[in-house]
C-alpha cells in the first residue's frame, strides 16, 4: 500500500460505506468483518490493518560537503570593485544621424540646456537638430582616426587599459558615457553579473559644472536607483586643485613651452564654458556672485561649487607650477553654444585670441585644462578653427598642448586622487 493509500484509507472507508458499497469492499479494505457491518447500529471504528511505509533515512551531509557542493552550483563572491571612468560620450560614427542622435541625447538633457520644455522641443527639434548634424559630423570628420574612430573614446578607452593594469584582478575599470555607447546602464548591468558589489564612479570633468559633473552623477544615481540591489557608490569629486592633476598637466605643459613660458610669448588656459547662469546659481547665500568684485579670483564658501571661480583656481595653481609670471597667461573660456541666447561666462577664447594677436603676441600656447582627453573641442575647435582665428589677426603661431590622455604620469596620478577621495580599503 502507497503513503497516499495508507494515510487517506479512513477517509475513502467511511465515504464508501456512507454510499452503501458491499461489506466485502470493506474487508479487502480494512479487514472488518461483513456481517458485523451489515447488522452494526453505530457507524463502524475502522481499524487499519495496512503496513506502514518504511522509514526514508536522509543521508547524512558534513559541513565540508555541504560547501563543496555550494562552490560547484554557485561561482564564489569575490567583492571586487567597479571603477567608471565617466565622460560626455561621443558619435558612434560620422554618419549625420548618429551626430544628430548623439546631440539629441546631449543637448536633450535639461542640466545642459535648461529652457522650458516646450521652447526647448523647439528649439532642438526646428532648429538645432536640422542645421548642426551636418555640421558637426564635418569637424568630427577633421579629427577621426580612421581605425580608431572618436579621440575622446579611444584615449578613454587607453587610460583604462593602463588603469585596470596598475589596479589588478580585484578592480574593474569601465568606461561609461553620459550620452550614446558604451552607456552607464549597461555598465552598471555588466558589474552586477560579474559579482561588483562597489562602483567608483569618476567624472573626468577636473571642475564642477551642473552641466557636466552635475548631469554624470545625476545619471548613475538615477540607473542605480532602479536596482532592488542598490550597489555601493562612492563619487570622486572635482579635483580641479589634486596635486596629482596639476603636476601630470604642468608636466606636459613644460614639456612644450619650457619653464616659465620660455619658448613661447604667452600662454593661454582655456577652459570649457558655461551659462552664467550655471554659476550664479551655485551661490547659496545669493549674496557674492557677481556681487563682489572679482569674485571668482579666490575660492570661499559661496563659491565653492563655482565652475569660473575652480577655472580660476586650476589657473592658478598650473601657473604657480610652472613658474609662469603674471601677465605672460591668461583665461579664457570657449565652446559657447551661440552668440544668441543667455550670456556665457567670460572672456571668450575666440575673442582673446584677437586680442593676444592685436597686443603683439607672436607664438602662442594654448592648454585646454578642463578636458581630461582630447576630443572635438581641443582638436578642431583650438587646433584647427583656433589657428585659422588667430592666424588672421596677426599672430603668427599656435601650438596646442595636448590634453592628459593615457599619459602614464597621469594614469598613476588619478588612482593617487581615487585614493584620497575613497574610504580607507578601497585601494589596498
């Protein structure tokens, strides 16, 4: 008899003898005796006769088993640490819809152009989104390497490779772009299969901007926060004054101009630029910005979190470094989006390159030190157009410096400013 049968047997005789089934049913069922039910004035105490089922003996498992066994269904956790390197992100190819898509996403986010909504679809989508493609795929096309593709990504993408080398098996460094491929989300899906369980994120902007550092940090809290699993992250902040960057950008800056500026006439730090308003709205007590004079000449506490006055700062600190005197540089800020539309932080590099040359400066320098790689806007808008511009009114020579890119100094240098950023054990 089953385990089934045995334990639902008294249950199925009653039921039956309730239905008037035969006593011979019941004997071959429990064994009572058919007249003694017939003639029965109670209901009849079945008894059952039926052997019960042999006892199952669970095996016997020891602790070492037991984990042998865990080991062989489940790979083990070995905590590693993810590390983002984390920029604006770059066409995918030169084609006019992937700049157009890439400028869509970018333009797109309102910590970058923060018009109201319906103005802005107008704006993007009648007017920008139909003239600037063109347009930008043609400068990109002046600076593709033809096998590599975008100098932003590949120079990435060499700071990696010496980055996970320097950090060995416990790290693994990622890149991870604001706006089209490699994207933040599927970064993030990469390290939780593979077993991070912490994610340093790097926003490879040296000075905060809400445009920049602001929307990076935005985006990865935003794609970690739809995780039931949350992982742990850790944000390294701006570094516009780590000794660790000025040293690796004030090396390649000698390198070409010499100390204090000896090969060249003058040396011009340009910086990327943003709407006053992105710095005016950092001042809390509403109080300093441009309601002191020359407010962004020293760092305080309403202008910590200013983008011109961090400019100023890196300025500074890159000139102190390579023993620049005052009046041989100067700042200055480019790549506004138009010269229609909210007024864009001053003095303009387009501008002070006119200036330079009507002043008598003959051989020029340019460093770009908010670009921690070079991209569009240090090879074709300084390199090329900024040459031609400066060419015309009457200098004579412009030397681009190169940006930081997979320097080996700079490589040792930002895991020198990973190390003072994270808690103690992260780097071991």
């Amino acid at each position: 008899m089953t385990l089934a049968g045995f334990v639902g047997a008294p249950v199925a005789a009653s039921a039956t003898t309730r239905r008037g089934l035969p006593p011979s049913s019941l004997r071959s069922i429990c064994g009572a005796s058919p007249a003694r039910v017939a003639g029965a004035t109670a209901p009849a105490r079945l008894r059952m006769v039926a052997e019960p089922p042999p006892a199952v003996t669970a095996p016997v498992v020891t602790v070492a088993a037991a984990a042998e066994l865990q080991e062989e269904s489940s790979p083990p956790f070995r905590g590693r640490t993810g590390v983002v390197l984390m920029n604006i992100g770059t066409p995918a190819s030169l084609s006019t819809d992937d700049v157009r898509e890439y400028l869509r996403q970018f333009l797109g986010d309102q910590r970058v152009v923060d018009l109201p909504p319906v103005l802005k679809w107008f704006v993007l989508n009648l007017f920008i989104l139909r003239t600037r493609p063109a347009e930008s795929a043609e400068a990109y096309s002046s600076v593709w390497d033809p096998e590599r593709g975008s100098p932003l990504l590949y120079h990435s993408e060499d700071l990696a490779v010496k980055l996970q080398s320097r950090l060995g098996d416990g790290f693994d460094v990622k890149l991870g772009m604001q706006y089209c491929e490699p994207n933040i989300a599927t970064v993030m899906a990469d390290y939780k299969a593979s077993g991070v369980d912490r994610v340093v994120v790097v926003p490879m902007y040296p000075q905060f901007a809400s445009s920049s550092t602001g929307a990076a940090v935005e985006l990865v809290y935003r794609v970690a926060a739809k995780d039931y699993s949350t992982p742990y992250l850790h944000v390294v902040p701006a570094f516009y004054d780590h000794p660790a960057y000025i040293k690796s950008y004030g090396r390649l800056v000698r390198d070409v101009i010499g100390q204090g500026c000896s090969k060249f006439d003058h040396l011009l730090m340009s910086f990327h630029g943003v709407p006053e308003k992105h710095c005016t709205m950092t001042d809390d007590t509403e109080m300093y910005c441009h309601k002191v004079e020359n407010c962004c000449s020293r760092l305080v506490q309403a202008n910590r979190s200013c983008y011109r006055a961090q400019s100023f700062a890196t300025a500074r600190r890159l000139a102190a470094d390579l023993d620049i005197p005052e009046g041989k540089y100067s700042i200055a800020f480019q790549s506004r989006l138009s010269a229609a539309g909210p007024e864009w932080i001053k003095p303009y590099t387009d501008l002070e390159f006119a200036r330079l040359a009507q002043e008598g400066v003959r051989k020029l320098a340019v460093v770009v030190p908010s670009f921690t790689v070079d991209c569009l806007e240090t090879l074709e808008e300084i390199g090329i157009r900024g040459v031609e511009e400066f060419t015309e009114a009457g200098g004579e020579e412009l030397t681009l410096i190169p940006c930081l890119n997979s320097d080996d100094h700079w490589a040792d240098g930002l895991i020198e400013i990973m190390k003072d950023s994270c808690p103690m054990g992260t780097f071991k």
